[in-house]
C-alpha cells in the first residue's frame, strides 16, 4: 500500500489511522520514483509516525531523507522474521542512498576450494563468492594463504593446478611437478580416482574447518604403528608430516581455550562513518580477519549499526559459513528476531551475545583496536589522496561560487562552560590537508557569558586586525627557483607565515556565526575574504546575506572536507579548553591553604599539570616540589582530597559544532611555541 506522492514530509505523510500496527517493511521514494530508504518495524504505524514529527526533532541525516522523499510505501508481513528477510531483500536489491551500506575496506584473498568439480582445486580467490565453492578466511595476504597450502599440500595432495594445466597432464600423459613431489596425488593422469580425491579434499576442508586434532592424533598414530612394524621409511614420511600439521596450527595462534567457534564483531564509530572489523574463530584458533567501513546515513545507535551489519553479513551466506556464537559490542535491537533468523539460515540454534569477561572479553577488545585503527587508517587514505582533495576544493569553490580554489581555509569554533573559560580555535588546511604548525588557540576577554555570536566576532577581529599588521610590517619577496614568493620580515627575512590572506573563512555554525564573521571582516575593511558556517544539524553550507542554505551531496568529497574542518576546529578548541579548566581548578583548590603564594601555586601547577595527578600524589611526593615543605605539602594535601576545599564546580562542556584539537591561547603580543605540545601559540 502506498501514500500519495508531493512536494514535502508533510503533504505526503499518510492519513491518520491509514498505516497497519502489524510488523512490515516500508520504502522512501525520491520525486524521480527511485527507493532511498528501505527500513522494518514491528509496528509500521509506530515507526512511520516518527519520520513526520517537526523536522528539528529528527536527526540531521533523517531529515535530509524525509525532506528529499516524495512518498512513503509499506509492506505488512505476518512475523518480524519475515520483516527482517524483506528489508534485507529490498536492500539488496534496490541499493537505497540513505541507508548504511559495509564495504571492505580492502580486497580480502579467500582460500577456495571447488567442491562442485570432478577433480576439486584449491587456490586463492578474491572478490565475490561463487555458487559450488567452499571458502575459508578471509585473510590478510594472498602469501600467508599460499603458505598454509603449500605446507598442509603434502599431508592432503589434492589438486592445486589450472584447469589448463590439468588438461595437459591428461593428454600428455605425465603430471606436472607438483605430482612428482607428492603435493599431488595426479588425478590428471589417473594415480588416483576421483572417489579417492575427494576423499582427501574433504580431510583437507575438515582441518581447514578447524577439526585439526583428529588428523593430528591419526597420524600420530600412523607414525608408531609405522615404526613398531620396523616400517621406518614410512615412519619418517609421518613425521614429516606431523611436522607440516603442526607448523600450519601455528601461524593460527589459539585464542579462545575452550576451542568455540565464533565470529567476534567490533565497531568503531565517529559521526560520519562506522568502521567494522570481524575476526573468525573456528576451533578456537583465528582462521580470518576482514573489515568494512560505510558513511553514517541516519541516527542509529551502536545496536542499531549491530544488527544492520549482521543482516548484510550472514543474509546471504550460506549456513555453514554463521558460527553458533557471534560475539559484538552492544545486542542488537531485536535480538531474539535476528537469532531466529540465523538460526533459521544455519539449521540449529545461534547466540548474539556481549561477552563481559574472559577470554572472549580480551578478544573482542582486541578486535575493537582493529576497528579503530582500520577507520583511522581509512580518513587518514581519503584525506592524503591528491585527486580527493582537488576535487573537494573545486566542489567548494562551485558550491560557493568563489573566484579561485580555497588553498588556505581557517575554520573557527568557540567552546565554554556554562558561559565561563570562554575559548576559540582556528585551525587551519592547506590544499586540503591539515597545517598544525599554523594552528591557534584563542581565549575569548571582552564577552560576558555564553555568547558565541560575541564571541565569534571577537576571535575574527583579533585574527584578521594581526594579519593586517603583520602585512604592514612585512615585505614581498618574489621566487627566486627554490623558493615561491613570500612576505618576510624586512629584519629577519624569516618569511610571515601568518601573514597569508585565507582563501575561505569557515565558522561552526548557521547564520548568526556567519554574519558575525563577516561583519568583524567588514569592519576592519577586508572585503575580499568569502566566509560560510557550517550546522551541524543538517550539515547546511550558510553564506552571508542569503537567506537559503547551499546544499552540498552528502556523499560530496567538498562536504566531507568541510565536515573535517570543522570537526578539527572542534577538538583543538575543547581540548584547549578543558586544560585551562583543569589549571583553574588547581589554582581554586590551593587559594585556601596557608603561605601558599601565586609564584609557589604556579610551581606545583608546572609540576604536576592536573588536579588529578596532585591528588594522587603523596604528601612525600609534594614536599619534594622546590619551596614546598612538609607542613605545606600536608596543607595542600588536605585541601586537594576529596571532601577538601579543592572541590570543584561540576558542569559540561558547553560547546558549538564537532570535535577539535589543542592550541595556542592568545591574549598578548608575538607567538611562542609550547613546548607540550610543539605548536604555536600566541603569547
């Protein structure tokens, strides 16, 4: 059944009482027809209702998705099974923008073997599974697969050839070499029937499976009795092949004792992306590793991520490829259903479970640093490509309509607490890459409150009034080969890097935030530097004086270097600020204790850098501070300990737009460098 398509959300929700309480899968259609979402609900007249309440309650990215469908339409079902294997389904099959789509990170090689053919093969496959064949990983590196077969080959010789190579041993009449040093029992020129090898590519599936000390204890067993009969050229074959069985166990280190057979799913996750890892564990030994990652599209928690990825992961597979136990980070949200799914696909019961200690506990754990590491390494990839960054700066200068590409771009953001330690940050990227060394840290002086219009216009005047004065006192070199033209310092000839002009201003925020940057540029006279805010919100582009915002794509390379900007600007402004906080409530604690004067405050401060690490240390540790004597250090011992007057005032971080990094505090003249954190700093 469907709604009638329209213009908005609200022209085209459905009428009151129209829309079925039963579970069933509904789809979101674009104006050209085009399905852009596809989601499941145990009660589609409840989750519907949720997509047309006032668009400012919704999560950004679930906006964007009802503001630019043209229709709704739903399928009722009889079970929540049912519902589960219709979305992944239409999923599939109509490949929705807003939903959240895994894709591997990297191309992942398979140990495959072609257990549909007279004469199965195994080799190292890439890519998508084919009907017939039996996988086992993924792995990491082609080498490490081709290793395993090449030591597992002359305990289960099957065959390892092209299918041209194995015709022209059948018609030649002779094996090739692998058959005449027994890492292959030559199938092509009849030395073994095709009964007898499949015999042996089913043992060689069984180990790879996991069923590893079965064979080990088998020809163990063979060995002896081989040398109890005097047998010992045979007897020494054994051996060496015990020894090829057990060189394969271990480059597969056990990592679950009680020999379990699970996969262990980990997330790591910022606002923008998800990045997920699975390790396979098949007789408690890793057998493979491989891992996604795919754009954020909607609000949905860490069990919501858990069980999308579930279903995209096992719905399609076959059932001996889901393990009895999937270990992940959070239980989906219908835990019970997607088991029953599972189950349904495997034959036999399937738990989804959070481990909580032990074994799989540290596993999952480690797993999680694969995780982080793999989204990490992912931003790091996108944001180094050359052809990535051109593209997204030349996205900005069209969206924007600027007059050249934005080499230089500042970002800006404010953070306080409650209206109070009020700081700013700008950080600054270049060709579309990060320049720390030309980041700043600002601390906000002539705004009471919590003011962020203020405050914005505050850090722009005091940013573009020094790169004013810093053009005056400078003069321009031109290239001399080596070098590009510069502004130097006519004393020093040290080039002013602070004196370049930014091809684009960027501020966290909407359109007070931008209209106070620009008119902090205009009235200091600078006319030709374009400025826009980014909210956060809707991740809307805002330029001064219109009244509608520029819509970037949200798979826009342009947008995402925006996103990164402002999430940039964001770290280094909150963690700027949650260091002043922490040095102002050192300061606070100490003010009570007796005969403990500024310069000494600033010592202890300079010594120990928190509150935290002078509660933790002992009276000992804070006598042997320079000035400090025992009966002080008990004072301020006393005064630091919970209960003491260094209690300090809760609060949260009041704070604008995403995450940022540590900077530079202004407030006097000339810049240093910290020598913490190796940045500059404006003294």
């Amino acid at each position: 059944m469907a709604a009638r398509p329209s213009t908005g959300p609200l022209s085209y929700r459905p009428e009151p009482g129209t829309i079925p309480t039963q579970p069933g899968v509904y789809r979101f259609r674009d104006g050209h027809g085009r399905v852009i979402y596809v989601g499941k609900a145990n009660s589609l007249r409840a989750r519907l209702s949720n997509y047309f309440q006032p668009i400012q309650n919704l999560h950004p990215r679930t906006a964007t998705m009802v503001t630019t469908a043209r229709s709704v339409e739903w399928t009722v079902v009889n079970t929540e099974v049912e519902a589960l294997q219709l979305e992944y389904s239409w999923i599939k099959e109509f490949d929705p923008r807003f939903n959240v789509k895994y894709r591997d990170d990297k191309s992942y090689p398979w140990l495959a073997v072609t257990v549909s053919e007279e004469f199965p093969r195994v080799m190292v496959g890439r890519g998508a599974k084919r009907r017939g064949t039996r996988y086992f990983g993924p792995y990491s590196h082609a080498w490490a697969i081709r290793e395993t077969v090449d030591i597992l080959l002359r305990v289960f010789p099957m065959r390892s050839c092209s299918n041209g190579v194995f015709k022209r041993s059948a018609q030649i009449g002779r094996p090739c070499l692998l058959g005449y040093i027994d890492k292959c029992s030559a199938p092509c020129v009849g030395k073994v029937s095709a009964d007898e090898h499949r015999v042996i590519v089913d043992e060689f599936c069984d180990f790879m499976g996991g069923r590893t000390q079965a064979f080990v204890r088998r020809v163990e067993k063979e060995m002896y009795a081989a040398s109890d009969d005097l047998d010992f050229e045979r007897a020494a074959r054994l051996r060496d092949d015990l020894g090829a069985l057990n060189r394969a166990l271990e480059k597969q280190a056990v990592v679950l004792g009680d020999g379990a057979d699970a996969d262990v799913v980990a997330l790591a996750e910022d606002p923008l992306e998800v990045a997920v890892q699975v390790f396979y564990v098949r007789g408690g030994r890793i057998r493979g590793q491989r891992g996604w990652v795919a754009d954020r599209m909607d609000s949905g928690e860490t069990a919501d991520l858990v069980e999308t990825f579930l279903l995209q992961l096992y719905a399609g597979e076959s059932g001996e490829s889901i393990p009895k136990e999937i270990l992940v980070p959070a239980l989906p949200t219908d835990t019970a259903t997607l088991e029953e799914l599972l189950g349904d696909l495997r034959g036999s019961r399937v738990q989804v479970r959070v481990p909580q200690r032990g074994d799989k506990r540290t596993l999952l754990e480690t797993v999680e640093k694969n995780a982080s590491q793999s989204l990490a390494l992912h931003k790091t990839k996108r944001a180094s490509d050359l052809t990535t960054r051109n593209r997204a700066l030349e996205e900005i200068q069209e969206a924007l309509e600027l007059d050249d590409v934005p080499l230089r771009i500042e970002c800006y953001d404010i953070s306080n607490l409650q209206g109070t330690e009020v700081v700013a940050s700008m950080v600054v990227f270049e060709d579309g890459l990060a320049r720390k060394s030309e980041y700043r840290r600002f601390v906000i002086k002539g705004v009471d409150g919590q003011n962020d219009v203020a405050s914005m216009h505050e850090v722009i005047t005091r940013r573009f009034r020094r790169l004013l004065d810093e053009q005056a006192r400078s003069e321009y070199r031109p290239g001399d080969g080596e070098n590009g033209p510069m502004l130097v310092d006519p004393e020093t000839g040290r080039p002013r890097k602070f004196a370049y002009q930014p091809g684009l201003v960027v501020v966290d925020g909407g359109p007070p935030q931008v209209a106070a940057a620009r008119a902090a540029l205009e009235e200091l006279g600078i006319d030709d530097v374009p400025v826009c805010g980014l909210a956060k919100r809707l991740e809307e582009v805002w330029v001064p004086n219109e009244e509608d915002p520029v819509i970037l794509p949200r798979t826009s390379e342009g947008l995402y270097l925006l996103q990164r900007l402002r999430d940039e600007a964001h770290r280094f402004a909150i963690t700027h600020h949650r260091s002043r906080r922490s040095k102002s409530m050192v300061e606070s604690a100490l003010d009570d204790v007796p005969g403990l004067g500024e310069v000494r405050r600033k010592t202890l401060l300079a010594h120990f850098g928190s509150l935290k690490k002078l509660r933790g240390a002992t009276v000992e540790e804070i006598a042997q501070v320079p000035g400090i004597g025992p009966r002080t250090a008990e004072a301020i011992k006393a005064a630091v300990e919970p209960g003491g007057s260094a209690q300090g005032s809760g609060g949260t971080d009041g704070h604008n737009g995403p995450t940022a990094a540590d900077g530079p505090a202004e407030g006097g003249s000339g810049w240093v460098v910290n020598t913490a954190t190796g940045e500059i700093e404006e003294a």
